[in-house]
C-alpha cells in the first residue's frame, strides 16, 4: 500500500473516531440514583432520581405527592405505578417508593420525622 493510501485510511481512522466520540457525547446522561433501585428502569419515574438523603418529608411530599401508605412511624410508602418484578416465579407487586427517616423531637419534646435517611424503588410487596 502506498503512503498516501495509508494516509487515507489513518485520516478516516481519526474521522471514524472523532465522529464516535462526538456522538457519544451527544448521549442523554441519566443521573445516579441516590435511592437503591430494583426494578425495571423502563418504569422508573425520573421524580425518583431527585430523592436525596437528607430531605424532609414534606419536601419528599412535594416531589412525590403524598404516602399511600405508613406501615411503621417514619417509613413511608409512594405507589409509583406499574408492576415491577418480585423475582419469585414471574410474580409481581406495585412498583413504589420506600422512604425511611429517622426519628426527631420537636420543640415540645413529641417524636416526628425527621430526615431522610434510606430510600429504595422498586416492587412494593409485604
């Protein structure tokens, strides 16, 4: 092969190359989960993404609308919709948010939630 052949095929290496990295970065980037994430991303509400530890419950309200469900003092239910996979044998179970917080006093000494500590999505069975 002749050098300007070769030279050529480097020319459109670095062109391939250049459109590659050019298209990957054109890529939507889909941020980390602060919460533990356990179902299909398909059915994953992007509102999940901006869950951070930390927030209070009536910020976590604002986001997710308010708790379906309350099965203990300061853990927190949020149906999301859909059915997401318990691995058991093709069953499912509603897809939701769980929001844990931990305990604080107020300032008459009375147990509320406090912030954020631990959240997961993902299928919602007891």
């Amino acid at each position: 092969m002749g050098n300007a052949a070769a030279s050529r095929l480097r020319g459109f290496g670095l062109l391939a190359a250049a459109a590659t990295a050019l298209l990957a970065g054109c890529q939507p980037v889909r941020p980390e989960a602060a919460c533990l994430v356990d179902g299909p991303e398909a059915l994953l509400p992007a509102k999940v993404l901006d869950v951070r530890p930390g927030m209070t419950r009536e910020a976590l309200e604002r986001l997710m609308g308010e708790p379906d469900y309350s099965p203990a003092e300061g853990q927190y239910y949020f149906s999301t919709g859909g059915d997401c996979p318990l691995g058991i044998d093709g069953h499912e179970a509603p897809c939701g948010l769980v929001a844990s917080f931990g305990p604080e006093e107020d300032a008459d000494g009375a147990r509320v939630p406090g912030r954020l500590e631990s959240c997961w999505w993902g299928a919602i069975g007891e």
